[in-house]
C-alpha cells in the first residue's frame, strides 16, 4: 500500500501499514509516559502537601513564625545575659581571688612548718597578707595591706614568696582539681626553703 503524498515527499517506498503500527507504539510509549509522570506528580503533590502542613498537622507558615519568635527572644535573652554577665564581671573584680601560700618554719627548734605566710588578692592586685609565726611560746599573726600587688611595709622573704605565688595566679578557683598519686602537695602549698 503506497500514497501519493508519501511518493511526492520522496517517501514512496514505505508501507503505510508498517508506518501506523510505529505510531500507535509510539502513542502507546507516550501515554505511558504521561501516566508515569501524573503518579510522579502525585506524589511530589502529596510530599509537599505534608511538608506545608508540619508537624502534627500544624502550617510551615505557622512554624516559621514561632522559629523566628524564638530567635528574637533568645537575642532578646542574649543581650540580657550580655548586661548581666558585664554587671557581675564588674562586681567580680573586687572579690578575693588570687591565692599565693608559703609553708615554713620561722624557728630551728620547730618542725612541721607550722608557720606560713598568705597572701589574698583580687583581679586588680589589691588584698592583703597574712604572716602566722608559729613558736614553742605561741602562734603569732600579722597581717599587711596590699595595694597594687606592692606592700607599704618591707615583707619577709617567705611574705614575698607568698606575694609573688598570688600574683602568678590568674584568677583562683575555689573547687581544686583532683590531685594525682604521685604530687599529694597542692601547689599553693609548695613549702618555702629555707637556704641559710
């Protein structure tokens, strides 16, 4: 079976028959394409469907809000904590905490380095130190203003020793780390040697 128009098209040679049956596969392919797609569509629909509605069936508009309430309180809360934080950072730097300690014994006749010398300072190097002379007549303490990390009265060398330990520290921490086996000294309790 030929046609004119197919003969005029230079086309002449191919059967008309075979030509239909290739384009009813290729219609067939086509709308099973279309069908592949429309259940694809579906499910994408129904994917964004759920995803708009959120959790517990409540709207991503409705979440997105509450998201960006929680970012405006919690900069809210941050600039607080912010003004807090400089308020006790302020009130901190006239707290005691600085800690330098020398144990040592004042007299030869006396063991056990019962004597020592504190010193107590806070953030600006201001405190105060303590001397506690320990003897076979009694314990006897003195104690020194301290005021820019320097003393208007001359220290002993233990006092200075002790001085020097709380000027190290950089701020001092009431909780003490846990001591290993080997050092059982803490280090603010190094004793003092005496070298004459």
């Amino acid at each position: 079976m030929t046609s004119e128009i197919l003969t005029k098209m230079g086309l002449g040679g191919l059967d008309i028959g075979l030509m239909l049956i290739v384009l009813t596969v290729l219609v067939i392919a086509a709308i099973v394409m279309v069908i592949i797609l429309l259940v694809q569509n579906h499910r994408l629909q129904d994917k964004y469907d759920r995803f708009m509605r959120g959790a517990k069936a409540k709207s991503l508009e409705t979440e997105i809000q509450d998201l960006i309430k929680d970012v405006e309180d919690l900069t809210r809360t941050s600039k607080e904590h912010d003004i807090d934080i400089k308020e006790l950072y302020h009130k901190h730097e006239g707290a005691l905490q600085k800690v330098g300690l020398v144990k040592y014994d004042a007299f030869k006749e006396m063991g056990g380095k019962l004597s020592y010398g504190l010193a107590v300072l806070d953030e600006n190097n201001n405190g105060f130190l303590i001397n506690s002379v320990h003897s076979s007549t009694g314990c006897y303490s003195y104690t020194k203003k301290i005021k820019d990390g320097e003393s208007e009265i001359e220290l002993s060398k233990e006092e200075k020793t002790a001085l020097e330990r709380a000027l190290d520290k950089q701020t001092y921490s009431a909780v003490r780390k846990p001591r290993s086996k080997k050092n059982t000294a803490p280090a603010d309790e190094d004793e003092f040697e005496d070298k004459n």
